[in-house]
C-alpha cells in the first residue's frame, strides 16, 4: 500500500471517528429528513407534482446561495434572480444553440454566472447597505431587459426551447435535494471556521477586520460570486427542467422573492431561506384561494401577503423565523451546554514572531484639504519597548497610527522594518510583516463569541485556511486550524478571558472588549502593535491589569506604541514617548524629560505638571 | 353461534337490497384544461374559457358516459408558466388542453409525451402548428399569416406608407415574422419598423419617430395594451394618422384605456377571423344568445354617443367552444378516452358545425382549424365597430349588435 493511500485511510478513520464522536440527535433528525425527502417520490404519489416539487428545490438551492451573500458576508443582494436567468439563458444557450451535451453547459453556466457574479462584485464592492442592494435591484433589471431586447439570443417572449433531456423531473428533484444538502452542509462547515468568522467580522465591523489583516474585499468578492454560481448552477438546472428558458421568469420579482425569503426565514442559518421559501409558497396558494374567492389577481395578493409576511419579520427583530422558532425551542427546552469541542486545543502564551528590528517612520506627512493633520514625523519603535504617543486632541496621534498600519496612505515619507519598506504595503501585507494596530473606538465583533473574535486574529497567519480547503477539511487545514485555535486561546488566557470564550463578545464590560481587541491582535503573532487608547474608560484596576499585560508584552520582545491621554497610565508603562501638536512633534524622549519641555507645557495648556 | 347469526343474516339482506343484474353505468369525469393569460389580460382569459364551457358537457361513447370538467391555469403571459401549466395538467390527468398559445414550443412536447392534444384559440404564429412534427397541436383562431397577409393585401393598394410598429410580447413577436413575409413583395409599403416594450406606459418617443419617418399609417401588433399606448401617443401629438391592428384591437381594453377620448378610438381598424359565415349571421346569434344567458353580456365599460353601453360580442369565444364540439365528437369516434394516441388520430377525421355556421375539423394534412382568408376588417366608430366597406369579404358581413 502506497504512502498516500494509508495516510488516506488513516484520514478517513480519524474522520469516522470523529463523526461518531461528534454525532447528535440533531444529526439524526436531519439525515431521517433528507432520507425521507430522498425516498419521497418512490413511496408517495407524487409523480404529477414533480415537476414543480424540483423547481421548488432548485429555488432553494438558489435562496442558500443568496444566504451565503446576505447571512455570511453581509452582501444585501437583490439581484440573485439575475444570476438564476444568466445561468438559465447560458444553459439554454449552449444547449439550444450551440447543442452542447448536458454537462460541459452546466459547467459553462456555471463560469459564465461566477464570472457574472465577480464583475457585479467588483463593481459593488466599494459599495455599503442600501448601495449594494440598489445596484442588484438595477442589475436584476439590466438582465431582463437585455434578455427582452434581443429575442433572437433568449427567444424573446416564446423563450429558448432546450432539447429534450433525459433527465426525469423525479431525477431533478433527487439532484435538486443533493445540492441543497451540500449547499447547506457547505454553509455549516464555512460559517464557524476561519472563512466564515473572517467574513462575520468583515460584516460587522470592516475596519476592525482589515486591521487584522482579513482580507475583507476578496472574501466579500468570493462570497457574492459564489452566490452567484450556486444560483447559475440552479438556474442551469431548472432551464433544463422547464426545458424552456424564458425572459420573463427571472424578474426583478424573482430577485425580490428569493430576498424576501432570506430575510424571512434567517439569513444567518442556512435553513432559514428553506423555510422563507415554504411560508412565501403557502402564500402563493393563499393567495390563489383569496383571488378566486374574492376575485383578485392572485399575483398581487401573493405580493402583497410577502410583504407583509416581511414587515413582520423586520418588526420583529430581522432575525427570521427560524432563529426566532430556534430561540423559543431553546426556552421552553433549555439543555444543557455543550462541553467545548477544545479538547486538544492547549493555550500558548502570545509569541512575537522573530524580532530583532524596529519599525522605523520617517519624514510622514498627511493633509486633509486644508487641514495638515500630521507633519514630517519620525518615529523609531524598538523591538522590547513601550513607546508613548501622546498629545492634545487633534493633535495628529491617530492619524500617525494610521499611517503606521497602512489604514491611510501618506503624502510623503516612509515606514520600514528591518529596512524593507512598507509604503506600497496594504493594511493586510504589513499585519503579515507583523505591524498591528487596534482602533481607538472598541473595535470587537459583537455576534461573534470570545473565541471566534480571537480566532479572526489568529486567522492571519494561516496558509490552508481558504474556503475550499476548510470544505474538505484536508489534513493540513485541520492541523492549522488547531494551531490557529491554540494561538487564540494562549492569548485569552494572556489577557484573562479564556474563562469567557464562549460568551458572545458583545456580552463582555468595555474593559473586557479592550482586552479581547488586545487578544485578537495578539493572536495575529504582531512584532508592533500600535494600541490606540487602550486604557480608555478604565477602572484604577483595570488600568493596573492592562500596565502589567503590557509589560509582559514588552518582555516578550514586541514593539509596542501606546497612544493614550491617560498620562499616568503612559508613565506607568511607556519608555520614552513622542508628543505631537498640531500635528508636529514638538518633543520626544523619556516622559520626564519631555515633560520639563516648554512646548510641551504650553500644548498642554492649563497643567502644570504633566 | 346465535351472536353471530344475526348480523350474518343482516348482511345477507343487504347484499340482496344493493345488487342488481346489470351493473349502474358510472359517468365519469373528463378534465380538459384551459391554459391561457387570466391574470394578466382577463378578457381574453376568460372568453377562451367560457366558450369552451359553454360546449358540450357530456359525451356518450362505447366506453361509458364523460362528464366535461374544466379547470383554468393561469399562465400570466409568460412562456415558463404556460409551459408549467401543461405539465400540470397533465399530471392532473387532462385529456385535452386549450392553450392560448404561449410557451407552445415547448409546452407541445409535454402533452405530446402523454397523448394529450393541444389546441391553440388564439394565437395565430407561423410553425405554432406542424402536422407532421407536432401532431398533437392543432388551432381553431386565425393564423399571424392569413391576418398578416390579409393586411398586406388591403393596405399595399392604399399607397400607404406604413410604419410596423410590434412589441415584445409572444403574440408580438409572432405577428413580426408574418408581417415581414407579407409585406416582402412591398418593401416600398413600409417606411420603418419599431420594436416597442409591451406595457410601456409612454409610447410617446416612438411615435414621434415613426412620424418623423413620413409614415402615413401606423400598423400596431402587440398587446391590447400596446394598441392603446400608440393610439393615444399619436392623438395627443396631433396626429391623425390611420391605426391598422390584428385582433387584439378589438380587446376592450383598447377601449377602456381610451375611454376618455372616444373620438381618438374612431377609425382605428382591426382585422380578426370573421364571427359570420356564407349561412348568415343567424348561427352566430344563436352562439352568442347561448352566451349572454350563461355568463350575461360583457360590458366593455364605455358608451356610444348616443350614451348606450357598448358589449362585447363573444366572437373569441367561439374557437373554444368549437375546439370542445370537434374534441367531443373525436373522443365518441374513438370510443373513449383510454388511448390518448386514438383520440388524436380521430381529431383529424371529425368536423362539426361551428359557432359562425362554418364546419370545423382538421385533417392529417392541416391542423388549421380557420382557413387564412377568414379574416375580415372592422372599423370604430363611436366605440362600436363595423365591417368595412372598402374590403370585398368584409363588405358583406352583417354587423353585430354591440349596444344594450
């Protein structure tokens, strides 16, 4: 037996064992529902209603996809309706013109819809909120009336006719199950682990992610293109079902629909758009009962029940039904908590990678308009140091620190470490060379618990942790992610709240947040951190806490600049400080001496001593 | 044993009350369903149905007794729909389906895969009907081609310029592919061509370019809807110019968008299959008594200008009435309904008299259940319409009663 045969099995037995470990009731429930799914149409007499009990499926398959952009990345798009028509009219295309074989024009319809996806991605990706879902509503529209204007390409109002598929309508629902459970498996795996946390935390707070080095653009742009090729792959699908593709059924309504039952069944769990879809067919057939009774377009009363069913849903929170029932299950049922799957997961104490050199600044400059907020700072932070930025407010300290970590780009100078510059380095890129910094306002991901907020941190260093690798749990992903988990709990427990890790960060007191922001920083194995008011709004307590963590720090070898107004807290900890005003640093050295400095005196107008 | 022996003896006796010596002939039921546009043009949706409700409703043949049941599918217009439509009705067991006609590219198969015939009562696009390659559809309603080229020949000797003007729907779309065969001998006939979107609220920009093309007349196929938009962008602009149409002219809705300028709806001329025959107008009198007694009159909702409120006259309705009379004598031909392949093989050896008094039935040559010169011409005038007088079939017709 070949070496990578037996490491093979002996993946695939640890992965028995620990499925039978990690079964639950929960497990056997959902594996009794699928089976019975599964066996449905042998057992029941269905026969007549496949056709539409596929369509159904394949919807859904679509409204997981769209969960993938709007529950994990945070993407509110309302164009998924598009994406369905553009791999529907690349299926039917391929198919009826080009007389393509099943499978290659999947696999086109597929490409063509992710290429689709990641060019609406990119072109709303600079977009927030309201914008993203304004610019899917517009590209919803764009497909259809493209579609409508050139009949000749779609087969305008009669649609594109596809050849006759030997796939039954009982084979597409049998399919269409299989790749709903996928769909929903794959957004089980993702949503827990480095993926989807890396994008939880880029939902969250954006800023707070790209400081620790998420790469938050390319993971929404990933997120929303596979949104779209889940969608184009059932779109593909249900074009060959209908064996007609036709204009007029990927409207803007689709896109809308299959929103709707996002929201309303939970974005953030991936049966949530199941369940939306089933109450927004129940409507349907409601509506169809309330039409001819009371003789109303069905349609209109179809929209009208959805859109209610969805204000009701906001009213109620957003969270969805499923949530909601979730919620109220745990109440009336409440179990008991789970033991943490962190058994072999032992802390270590946070590590500075190999530091020998300083980060070096010079000559940064930055203005905004008129206003000159930092001037020709120099800056020297050594490795087993605390450096102290102080100075009044609007003096320029953030934007130094800024400048330092990559978040803003400087009109002149330069930042360095180890004598290998920095300046074309985004935020990311320089959180790998080891420079961190932390924002000034608490910078935590509030739905995410004290572990998982670490865990985004100590994602950066990991090189087998992408989306596809997590799905198929290699060797080497698994390995890593254990290291990576180890690395988060060591810095909870160098900050003292390894105790809380299950708690959901936003639970935590405002001094519990500084720390874990200190934690999750520490878990990305920085060289220079740059803490932006640390010890804001701490108790004398808690001030002494954090001086004694920071002094560990400093012990450990990492370069640490503190910008604080606290200045006995900065004489508790700092080496030497460098104070600014007016964005010019006007006196650098120990505080003592600094603080004999009539500048300095006179920035800090009204103090005597400082 | 005494316990057991009287209800035994019950039994008995009612085993005795209930038989008989010849087993009661069961009358079972037929679905035929009516696959058409409810939601989205409700005239039109409803006509199709009614009419072949109004057929007959029961067949004796040698297999037993049929009730006819009907059940209406909604299509909204949309090829998808109309297509799920079909495979419904097929699961829901339909031994024939009356289709307005979108989606029947593909919808065809389907039935045809389950023996189940399909007849088109409205729409009339060319390769809709194929006897040879699609031998379950047949059509009872005038083809794209006869009106197309029916136009063609009443509008070319007019030294007209026309501008084409078609929207995007199906029936659009279709009548776009007749009219460029019809008008290819008379290119010189046509001064543009312009593709407008179906339910388009402001038709106003393109009439404005087709006025600018020196267009003398307007030819509009689309939607009622679409007729209604460029009539009343033309007149509000000024333009008197002469509006041609398919049938869809004659759809109330026309009328009804334009009810607050009836002078804008005079002169507007459409042409459709003609409602009255060589026999007279008395078959379709009958047709139309039959009618108005079963589903009352269908008040279009304006008036003349003497202030009588202007009907409907069921002239639609009367392709799907016939479709029923046709399949009902097929269905007795074949002796039932168990093979589907039989009944449609006897749908080309059945006529009936028709509704008009024409006799109607297909062949295994022609699937045409309206021969393509069945198309007559009428004109508005005070939101009534009349046959025209410059026409030679038209000339001759009666004009129907449309005022109550």
């Amino acid at each position: 037996m070949s070496v990578a045969m037996r490491q093979t099995v002996s993946a695939l037995a640890l992965g028995g064992r620990e499925l039978r470990g990690a079964w639950s009731r929960r497990a056997t429930l959902a594996t009794i529902i699928v089976g019975a799914a599964l066996v449905a149409p042998a057992v029941l007499p269905l026969s007549g209603r496949m056709p539409d009990l596929a369509g159904f499926v394949y919807l859904a398959v679509a409204a997981v996809g769209l969960a993938y952009a709007v529950g994990l990345a945070g993407i509110p798009s309302l164009g998924q309706g598009a994406f369905l028509g553009i791999g529907a009219f690349a299926e039917a295309i391929a198919r009826a013109k080009g007389g393509w074989p099943l499978l290659p024009s999947l696999a086109c319809a597929v490409l063509v819809t992710a290429a689709a996806g990641t060019l609406a991605g990119l072109a709303t990706g600079r977009l927030r909120g309201a914008f993203v879902a304004v610019s899917t509503w517009i590209l919803s529209w764009i497909v259809v009336l493209t579609l409508t204007s050139f009949p000749g390409i779609s087969g305008g109002a009669q649609g594109l006719v596809l050849p006759q598929s030997r796939l039954t309508p009982t084979a597409h629902y049998e399919l269409g199950i299989v790749l709903l459970v996928l769909a929903v498996l794959a957004y089980l795996v993702l949503a827990p682990r480095a993926p989807g946390l890396a994008l939880a935390a880029a939902r969250e707070r954006p800023q707070a992610a790209v400081g620790l080095g998420v790469p938050v653009a390319r993971l929404r742009l990933g997120a929303f293109a596979a949104s779209a090729a889940i969608a184009g792959l059932a779109g593909a699908l249900s074009v060959e079902l209908a064996q007609i593709a036709d204009p007029s059924t990927y409207g803007p309504f689709l896109s809308f629909k299959l929103f709707v039952a996002v929201v309303l069944g939970g974005a953030r769990t991936p049966l949530g758009p199941i369940a939306g879809l089933l109450v927004i067919s129940a409507f349907s057939h409601l509506a169809e009962q309330i039409g001819s009774l009371r003789g109303l377009p069905p349609g209109r009363v179809e929209m009208m029940l959805t859109g209610y069913g969805l204000l009701l849903v906001l009213g109620l929170g957003g969270a969805g039904l499923v949530p909601a029932a979730w919620k109220w299950w745990r109440r009336v049922r409440p179990s008991a908590p789970a033991p943490a799957a962190r058994s072999t997961a032992l802390g270590e104490p946070p590590s500075a990678i190999a530091n020998r050199e300083p980060l070096v600044a010079r000559g940064l400059s930055k203005r905004f308009q008129s206003l000159l907020a930092l001037d020709d700072l120099d800056l020297e932070l050594e490795p087993g140091t605390i450096h102290g930025l102080i100075g009044p407010n609007g003096s320029g300290k953030t934007t130094a620190l800024r400048l330092l970590a990559g978040d803003l780009a400087p009109d002149s100078g330069t930042v360095a470490v180890g004598g290998q510059s920095l300046d074309a380095e985004p935020q990311r890129e320089r959180a790998l060379h080891g420079v961190v910094g932390t924002e000034q306002t608490t910078g935590i991901f509030p739905e995410l618990t004290v572990l998982e907020s670490a865990l985004v941190g100590a994602g950066l260093r990991r090189h087998y942790g992408g989306a596809l690798r997590t799905l198929l749990q290699t060797p080497k992903a698994r390995a890593e992610a254990a290291e990576a988990e180890r690395r988060a709990i060591g810095a909870l427990e160098f900050v003292g709240l390894a105790e809380n890790a299950d708690r959901p960060a936003g639970e935590l007191s405002a001094h519990e947040q500084r720390l874990l922001m200190l934690a999750s920083a520490l878990a990305t194995e920085p060289r220079a951190l740059l803490l932006d008011e640390p010890a804001a709004g701490a108790s004398p307590a808690e001030l002494e806490h954090l001086a004694d963590l920071l002094a560990d720090l400093r012990t450990k070898g990492l370069a640490l600049l503190v910008i604080e107004h606290n200045l006995r807290f900065v004489r508790r900890v700092a080496d030497t400080v460098t104070v600014l005003a007016a964005g010019r640093r006007i006196a650098s050295g120990t505080l003592d001496a600094v603080a004999e400095d009539e500048l300095v005196r006179a920035a800090y107008l009204g103090r005597s001593r400082i | 044993m005494q316990r057991l022996a009287i209800p035994l003896a019950l039994c008995v006796l009612c085993a005795g009350c209930g038989g008989s010596d010849a087993p009661k002939a069961k009358t079972k039921t037929l679905l035929i369903a009516v696959n058409a546009p409810f939601s989205r043009t409700p005239y039109l949706g409803q006509t199709i149905a009614n009419g072949a409700e109004l057929a007959a409703t029961a067949i004796t043949t040698k297999d037993g007794e049929y009730r006819l049941r009907f059940k209406r599918y909604d299509t909204g217009l949309s090829a998808g729909e109309a297509v799920a439509n079909v495979r419904r009705a097929v699961a829901d067991g339909a031994v024939a389906i009356i289709d307005e006609g979108t989606g029947l590219n593909a919808s065809w198969r389907i039935a045809a895969d389950a023996d189940v015939p399909i007849c088109v009562t409205y729409q009339g696009g060319e390769g809709l009907v194929d006897p040879t390659k699609r031998p379950n559809v047949f059509r009872i309603a005038p083809t794209d081609h006869g009106t197309a080229f029916r136009l063609a020949e009443y509008l070319v000797p007019k030294k007209l310029k026309i501008a084409l003007v078609i929207d995007d729907s199906t029936y659009g779309q279709e009548g776009l592919k007749s009219l460029r065969r019809s008008f290819a001998e008379n290119p010189e006939a046509v001064a543009m061509r312009l593709s407008v979107p179906a339910g388009a609220a402001n038709l106003a920009p393109e009439v404005l370019r087709a006025r600018r093309s020196h267009a003398t007349a307007l030819l509009v196929w689309g939607e009622p809807g679409t007729i209604a938009g460029v009539v009343s962008a033309a007149r509000a602009s000024g333009w008197k110019v002469p509006v041609y149409t398919p049938a869809t002219g004659g759809d109330p809705l026309v009328r009804q968008q334009l009810a607050n300028h009836p002078d804008w709806v005079d002169g507007l001329t459409f042409a459709t299959g003609r409602p009255t025959a060589e026999v007279g107008p008395g078959p379709f009198l009958s047709f139309q008594r039959l009618y108005e007694e079963r589903f009352g009159v269908y008040l279009v909702g304006v008036k003349t200008p003497d202030g009588a409120d202007v009907v409907q006259p069921p002239d639609l309705a009367m392709y799907s009435y016939d479709f029923v009379n046709v399949l009902s004598a097929a269905i007795q031909r074949a002796g039932g309904v168990k093979d589907g392949k039989k009944v449609i093989a006897a749908l080309n050896q059945v006529s009936v008299p028709g509704a008009n008094g024409d006799h109607r039935g297909f062949n295994e040559r022609n699937h045409e259940g309206v021969v393509d010169d069945d198309v007559y011409f009428a004109r508005f005038e005070g939101m009534t319409y009349q046959p025209v007088k410059d026409d030679p079939l038209s000339r001759n017709l009666t004009a129907l009663d449309q005022t109550r």
